[in-house]
C-alpha cells in the first residue's frame, strides 16, 4: 500500500508499507524423505515469519 502527499508545489512525500505473512501463521516445511536418514519424515524447517516494511520517500 502506498499514499502520496503533497506537501507543497512540486514538492510530495511518498509513504509505503509493505507485509507478508501479515497473520503470522505457521508453514512448515519439507518433509525429509531419505530413508536411510535417521531424520525420514520430520519436518525440520518452517518458513519465513511475519515481515513488515514501513518506506517514506521525499521528492523535491
């Protein structure tokens, strides 16, 4: 999402925000499918958490 103000003439300050995984939930991820592994059928990752960006960008 993003919103442009005009602060003055020619003048415009750009506020952004970004945000993935906004709900925070979980997702594994592989299962480990190697049967000689001692690790066969575990789920040894999950994937990234919740990120938020926040960006302002003066133009003049």
């Amino acid at each position: 999402m993003s919103r442009i103000f005009r602060v003055a003439e020619g003048k415009t300050f750009e506020l952004r925000g970004e945000a993935f995984n906004l709900t925070n939930s979980y997702r594994a991820g592989p299962v480990t499918t190697n049967l000689s592994s001692t690790q066969f059928g575990q789920i040894l990752t999950a994937q990234d958490p919740r990120i938020i960006q926040l960006a302002g960008k003066f133009v003049f």
